[in-house]
C-alpha cells in the first residue's frame, strides 16, 4: 500500500564519469554481497535503498565500502 511504502531511497552520482568510477563501485560492492545500487535505468547514478527492514548494520557497512572506495579511487 502506498501509506507503507519507505521513503529511504538515496540517490548520489560520482562527478568523474569519464573513469566508469559508478560501474566500478557498483562492481565493489556486488562482491562485497551488497546487490541494486545501480540507480534508475532512465536517470542513473547510484540508488541505496535503505527500506525499513535494512539493519544500522548494512547501512554502515556501506558506508565503509564507499570511504574505501573513495580512497583507493581519489
């Protein structure tokens, strides 16, 4: 039903394109078990979707995820 439905979709692009920076993380993050962070198939970018059962858990490994992405990647 539409009154259940979570409102915790974030979205985010990567600046530098030209790299393939968003296929590689999506990649990254693929083998670390972290599945549909590709983002809408019509805009693009990067879509976590943190629906109302993700545990504090997920989101923060995610987190960690990106920080080490950034860092190997900046």
């Amino acid at each position: 039903k539409k009154g259940s439905r979570s409102l915790m979709n974030v979205t985010f692009n990567i600046k530098d394109k030209d790299t393939l920076l968003e296929e590689k993380l999506i990649k990254e993050s693929e083998s670390a078990g972290m599945i549909g962070l590709k983002g809408h198939r019509s805009i693009g970018g990067l879509r976590a979707s943190i629906y109302n059962a993700m545990p504090k858990e997920g989101v923060e490994a995610l987190v960690k995820l990106m920080q080490e992405f950034q860092s190997k990647n900046s």
